[in-house]
C-alpha cells in the first residue's frame, strides 16, 4: 500500500522538524508532497533547497489560494491509497507511525488515531473517540495530522472547499461519514506531532470559524440543526440544574429520609 504524506507550507521555519519525521519512517512506500505557497522566509527556502532532490519527495513551490487550495493541489498530484496532511511544523510522533496505520487499518476509508498537542505552555495528548456522533462534530472534529484519508473518499465527497478560510476540513469530515458514509476506524495510537500555532488555533479566528460552521450547517443539516440546538439548551438547563444548590440540597433530603417498606 503506497501513502501519500502531504504538507503544506508557507514561510514556516519548522519545515525541516516535519520533513525529518518523515525520512524517520520506518514503513518505506511513501511519498511526501510538499506543497510551498511561495515562501520567502530565508530558512523555508534554505529547507526546500536541501531537500529538493531527496527521493521520496516532491515539491511543488507556487502561489495558492489559501491552505484549502493547496490542499487540494496535493491531492490531485498524489498517488497514494491513502493521503494524510501534515503540515509544515507538524511532525510524526515516532518512527512507527505509518506501519502502525499500515497494520491497524483494515481497508476502512478513514483511520484516525491520537494527537500530542505542542504549545509554548505545555504539551498534551488528545485522544478521540472510537464512536463519533454529530454531537462530537458540533464540538470537535478529527485530526488532520493524524487521519489517513482513502483517496476514493475525495471521489465521492468532493476535495476541500476553498470558499472556507478556516473549517474546510471540518465540514469535509462531517460531509464524508454523515452524508456519504465513509467508513471509518480509531486507532489507539499517537500518530502525530501538531504545532498549535496554526490557522485555526488563533483565538482571533474563532469567530470565523463559527461563521462557516454555522453556513455549513445550515446548507446541508438545515432540520437537524436546529433539533440539535433545542436538545443543547436542555442539556444546559440539566446540567446547571445538576450543579445547582436547590438539586444538591434535595439530594441531601432524599438521601436521610426514610420511607417505610411495603
């Protein structure tokens, strides 16, 4: 099985830590899709000069339309069964991180497995749920750097919509298992490294965010949407009523009464 390791870039510094991860690989049928935006930071030039005519690697240096875009030109140039994105900054957790997909896959069209989040503060790791829902999408959305991609499943889902400045990959998500059914596997297991300086990590791009998820959803889970919003006030509404003083205090009441038997 041949995978096709995607990653876009523009004037990251940090190319070189992802670009290494990659040679790091133990599973050898790969190939690596760097797809560069026109970067002018001297150290992303000196990274892709080094690196140009390494084998495995291909690099594609052009102006783009956005991260989406790129994306998307990865995948038209790609030849892998299976296509996972990791950007620039991003990193394998290990050197096991491809055979680990390549023995726990078992031909589903979307594998995804855990995350360690790297911030200035602290780093963390994230696992994600076997089950997903559309309450688990209204909240969250599957890691990128660690979800490999059947390429059939952009055959019949559509690539990334470019007209998304920040929550492409969101809606893509949800649109492949809710709409289309890709099928799909968790695997118990750091796959990747994830830079939580990108895009959508910005506080000051939430709002935007929010704004696209909410066009999307109103587009194609009008109905449900809406459901979703009433049934999440009520689950507020019990939850503030389970953390209220009135419902600890009746609790204490019932917990020393005493009711005679029948």
């Amino acid at each position: 099985m041949h995978i096709s390791i995607v990653t876009v870039c523009l004037d990251n510094p940090f190319l070189e830590r992802t670009i290494a991860s990659v040679i790091d690989q133990s599973y050898p049928n790969y190939t690596h899709l760097i797809i560069d935006g026109g970067s002018k930071n001297p150290v992303t030039l000196d990274t892709i000069g080094k690196y140009r005519n390494t084998e495995k690697i291909s690099i594609l240096a052009e102006k783009d339309d956005g991260i989406y875009d790129a994306m998307n030109k990865g995948i038209q140039r790609s030849n892998g069964d299976y296509l996972i994105f990791l950007n620039a900054g991003d990193a394998f957790y290990s050197g096991e991180s491809l055979q680990w997909f390549v023995n726990n896959y078992d031909n589903h069209d979307i594998v995804y497995g855990d995350l360690e989040f790297v911030n200035p503060e602290s780093n963390f790791k994230v696992s994600f749920p076997d089950k997903l829902s559309f309450s688990f999408f209204m909240k969250s959305s599957l890691p990128h750097p660690a979800c490999f991609i059947n390429r059939t499943v952009f055959e019949k889902a559509g690539m990334y919509d470019t007209s998304m400045r920040v929550a492409a990959d969101w809606a893509f998500f949800l649109k492949a298992i809710a709409l289309h059914q890709a099928s799909y596997k968790h695997i118990a297991f750091v796959i990747s490294v994830f830079d939580h300086g990108g895009v959508s990590s910005q506080p000051q791009n939430q709002p935007l965010i929010e704004g696209e998820k909410n066009a999307f959803l109103k587009r194609y889970f009008p109905l449900f949407t809406d459901d979703y919003a009433t049934y999440e006030k009520a689950e507020q509404k019990l939850n503030n009523f389970r953390n209220s003083r009135l419902r600890k205090y009746l609790s204490f009441v019932f917990s020393v009464l005493k009711f005679p038997e029948n």
